[in-house]
C-alpha cells in the first residue's frame, strides 16, 4: 500500500507533468515514437500483404515467416541496434517496427482472403477492373479485419516504447527505469500505470475509427444474432 500511494502522490504532483522530462512531455515522445514505428511497418506489410491476400499464393508462407520476428526479444533487438551505433528514437523506431509487422501483414492478408467471392464476382460483372474492384470493393469489405491488426500492432508497439529508455531514448518508459535508478517504487508504479493507461486510450481511439471505418451494411450485419 506504501507503494500505492507514493504512486498516487507522485501523479498528483504538479511538477511531474511539466517540463522537458514531464509526464506531457514523455508521454509525446512515446506517442511520436509508436506512430512512426507503425506507419513504417505498415508501409511495407499493408501493400505486401494486398497483394498476397489478393494472389492467394505465398499467402500462408509468408505469414509464418513474419511471426517468427515474434521470436526475437525487442529488447534483444535493440540491443544489436544499438551495438551497431543506434541509439535513442532511431532504435526503437526500428525494433518496434519490427515487432509490429506480424500483426499488420496477417491482417491485410486475412481480411482480403475473407471478402465474399460473391461481392467480387458482382463487381467483376458490372465491369469493373482490378484496381477499381479492389478500392470500391474489397478493401472496404475488408476494413474489420485489417483494421484489427493495426489495433493489435499499435497498442503492442505502445507497450513496447518504454524499452527505449534503456538505449537512450525518451517515452515514459523513463520514468519507470528512473524509478528503478533511484529506488522510488511508487515512481516506477506510476509509469507502469501511465503506459498502461495510453494502451487503453489508444486501443479505444483506434476501435472508433475501426468502427467508423466499416461500411454500415457490415456494421449492421455484425449485430444480427444469426450471423
């Protein structure tokens, strides 16, 4: 309990939320850092895994391959990063990237295996050619699912920011490994608490806009108890 409100009073002080190390401060950091470190994933796994889900071919393989990155400890990543010469933003930015393509690949492949051959035959009926039948078709049918794995990707890669304070880099992660530095527990709490909190923020902002994102027909589907 002693650690509990040594946490509750750290939150509740003032000077901890302002200036260059300040709860704001850190936790813009954290953010900038996991945005860049999805969107870098997502350059290359949303594209690669259309075009699979799409070939149908290497689909599977290709999945199993990403998820063996799963394998190799982020922590362990920066590490080599930052023996290589790269430390701070630069190395998380990487190691997360990393760590994120799994769940963005399968979600780009799963979703377009998963729209209905019936929708895509209608729309090859109607004349419609590849690159448009993907845009105004499938990728709309497939918003749930791709949607889903950038939410898995993004409150992982939230989760993992804070491991950057150990190869120089600023998140509130710093606050924890301070914490721990000083012997101050209920700091450590505190952090643990604020990450886990922006996990939660970003796992609601980004199911809203998974929400928005679904074409309504989809939306009303999903809530018919039979289907």
């Amino acid at each position: 309990m002693d650690v509990l409100g040594e946490a509750a009073r750290w939150l509740n002080d003032p000077l901890n939320w302002t200036g260059p190390s300040g709860v704001l401060a850190l936790t813009w950091a954290h953010v900038w850092i996991s945005v860049l470190a999805v969107a870098l994933a997502a350059l290359l796994a949303l594209p690669l895994g259309l075009w699979l889900g799409r070939r149908g071919k290497g689909a599977r393989l290709a999945v199993v391959v990403a998820n063996t990155t799963r394998a190799l400890p982020t922590l362990a990543l920066l590490t080599l990063l930052a023996a290589s010469g790269l430390f701070g933003a630069t190395a998380t930015v990487l190691a997360c990237a990393v760590f994120a393509l799994p769940p963005l690949l399968s979600g780009a492949i799963d979703g377009l295996e998963g729209v209905d051959a019936g929708a895509v035959d209608a729309a090859t009926g109607m004349g419609m050619s590849r690159w448009h039948r993907l845009w105004a078709v499938e990728l709309p049918l497939a918003v749930p699912v791709i949607g889903a794995g950038v939410r898995t990707a993004a409150v992982q890669v939230v989760a993992t920011v804070p491991l950057a304070a150990l190869v120089g880099g600023r998140s509130l992660g710093t606050i924890i490994v301070s914490g721990f530095g000083t012997l101050h527990y209920g700091q450590v709490v505190a952090g643990g608490a604020l990450v886990a909190g922006l996990c939660l923020l970003v796992e609601g902002v980004l199911a809203l806009g998974q929400r928005a994102a679904t074409p309504t027909g989809l939306r009303a589907l999903a809530r018919t108890p039979d289907r």
